[in-house]
C-alpha cells in the first residue's frame, strides 16, 4: 500500500485490475512530471533485495530523508540511505521481476520524479508509483521535431486504454494517441519530454513500466460491473474510437 492509502493489484491472464475505491479520493503521490535522469552508480545484492544506489545530484537530494518516496522509471521507491546526494533503494524480488529496475546496473540511468506535497502543481495526472507491468516498445518515428512510440501492452488492458486518456510510461504521465485492437497504443511526445527523460535513448523491443490511470480502472470495471448484473456478461462498456 502506498502512503496516500491506495492498494493496487496486478493480475494475471484475463482477471482484471483491481483497486480500492479509496484510490479516488486520496491524492497519489506523484504528479507523472519526470525532473531529468540519474545514474545508477552502485548495485549491491543482498538476501531477497537489491539495493541501488542513485546519484540524485544537488536539485533533486535536497531536504531528502530517511523513508521518503522518489519514483524512478514510474517505480515507487523508499529511500533506505542517503550519503550525500546519493540515495540507496531496497528493491525486493517482485518489484524485480515485474518491472524494468531488474535490468538496471551501474551506469544505468533512470527518471526521476520526488513525491510531491499538497498544494504543488500537479502537472501531469495523479500517479502512484505502483506499476501495473511492463509493455514493450515496437516501433520509433522520427520526422523533424516529432518522435512518435508506439508501445505493445497485454490486449486486456485495452479496456482502461483510451485515445486521449491519460497513461503513466517508465513514470512520465503521457496522453495516450490511437490504440490498437490486437495490444498496442501511441504516444506522440514532445522535445520537453525527450530532454528530461530516457525516451530519446530507447530503442525498438525495449520495455518500459506501465502505470494504468486509477480513475479510469475504477470507473471501467464500475460500468462493466453494473451492466453484467443487468445484462449479462456479454455486456461490453462502449469504447470511443481512435
């Protein structure tokens, strides 16, 4: 559960995304708006953990603390050490296997977001921190200023997926662009965006943690819900076109 109350489980095959009704009225705790990457400067493993080390630099270490939660790619982690500006995370074995920090050694780099205070600019939309799994880049376009992704997700996660709707990728809160019947959706992003995050540097086939919008999961799985009690299962919640 993270510090804001909202619990998010994962599921597997075709069960869906389950949260608490909670999550609607507590404020996330990120605002999805990545402040630039840092390195990954120490990786040390230990009995059913891994603890990294990030050099978060003088902007972002500032006022840090013991406990405190900084995202990094989308993750929500607690900060288990601080020696200067270098803050050390304990990953557990889940965290692991379910996102893209498995894959992080010395050198990496990763986006960095601190946790944010009431009354700060949101910015972007409430992200928690908590990644639903990862989906996979398959296609990089560049024209001139334009740099267009597209990501390949599990085809039922499509029913939270909406052209337009909001979607947390490696923790940068994004508008999703059209979406793909078969498992898939774009992102059209910005210069801003490229400068401040690790997207310029992905290639095809890499993957990337994604964090579904709570709101749009508990409204879809609501609709659905109400309307299999009236209808039956065949009920589907009308999805706009895109």
């Amino acid at each position: 559960m993270s510090k804001s109350g909202r619990r998010v489980r994962a599921s597997r095959g075709s069960e869906r995304l389950a949260f608490e009704p909670a999550g609607l009225y507590e404020i996330a705790m990120y605002s999805g708006i990545t402040r630039g990457t840092r390195k990954v400067v120490e990786k040390r493993s230990s009995a059913g953990h891994v603890d990294l080390v990030v050099d978060l630099e003088q902007d972002l270490s500032a006022h840090l603390e013991l406990g405190a939660s900084v995202a990094c790619d989308g993750v929500c982690l607690t900060v288990a050490g601080i020696e200067g500006t270098r803050a050390t995370f304990q990953v557990i074995a889940e965290t692991l296997e379910r996102t893209t920090l498995g894959g992080l050694d010395v050198g990496s780099s990763v986006s960095v977001e601190r946790s944010y205070r009431v009354g700060d600019e949101l910015g972007g939309h409430e992200v928690a921190g908590h990644v639903t799994g990862t989906g996979r880049i398959s296609s990089i376009q560049r024209d001139g200023g334009r740099y267009d992704l597209r990501v390949d997700v599990p085809r039922d996660w499509l029913r939270y997926i909406f052209p337009k709707g909001f979607i947390a990728v490696d923790g940068s809160s994004l508008t999703v662009g059209q979406t793909y019947p078969e498992g898939g959706f774009d992102l059209h992003l910005i210069p801003e965006t490229l400068r401040l995050t690790k997207f310029a540097s992905k290639a095809v086939g890499d993957p990337v943690n994604i964090e579904l919008d709570a709101r749009t999961v508990a409204i879809v799985d609501t609709v659905e819900r109400v309307l299999e009690q009236r209808f039956g299962a065949a009920s589907e919640v009308p999805r706009p076109r895109g």
